[in-house]
C-alpha cells in the first residue's frame, strides 16, 4: 500500500508532503495449516484462513502515516492511496512466471481525495 500526500501551490509545483509505503507479507505454513501475515517486515500474526489475512491488506489499522508536527493545521492536501502485489517477494517459482506473464501483475489505479489538517 503506498499513500502520497501533496500540497497545492499556485506559485510551483506541489509540496511533496509525505510518502509512506506498509508492505503485508502473508505466507502458508502447510504443517500448521496457517496463514502468516507480517507487516513490514515487524508484527507478525498467524490467521487460520486466507480472508482473515487479507484484512490487514484491505483494512490496515492504525497505520500512521505522518508524525503530528508533519501536516500544516488547517492546510489542505491532496491525498492518493494505491494497492500492488510487490513481484519481490514472490517465491523464486512464482516470481519466473509472473515475469513473463502480465497476468500477474496486480496494482489498483491511484484513489485520489483532499484532506485538510486539524489542529489537535
């Protein structure tokens, strides 16, 4: 999941805020029948199905993208969020057929939003 966050200005081009990337790695254990999922390389969980697993990916939670002094309180950015299936990580028998097949190559378009900063 890669998450841009951009400033508007009239005078130049836009202020490149923030750029954060969370990488969700799952993998299958077939001894143990569970699915692991590790995120960023840190907290690892195990998940008895593929859709438990999945939800990291479809609903992160409490990714903080932005330490609070980051964002200008009141200032409005334009925001985009993208998913893609990383080919890196694929095992090395996967990652030969998904180089020449495009099939594999998964990734959402850019969801674009504006966002404007509160002071808390």
């Amino acid at each position: 999941t890669e998450v841009e966050l951009t400033r508007p200005r009239w005078y130049w081009f836009d202020e490149k805020t923030i750029r954060a990337v969370q990488t969700v790695r799952i993998g299958y254990n077939p001894w143990t029948r569970q699915y692991t999922a590790t995120i960023n390389q840190g907290l690892q969980q195990n998940f008895a199905t593929l859709e438990d697993a999945l939800a990291l990916v479809l609903r992160p939670r409490r990714w903080i993208v932005a330490d609070k002094g980051t964002l200008t309180a009141g200032a409005v950015y334009n925001v985009a969020v993208k998913l893609k299936l990383d080919l890196s990580y694929l095992p090395k028998t996967f990652l030969i057929t998904s180089l020449n097949n495009s099939d594999w190559r998964f990734s959402s378009d850019w969801k674009r939003f504006t966002f404007k900063a509160e002071d808390k």
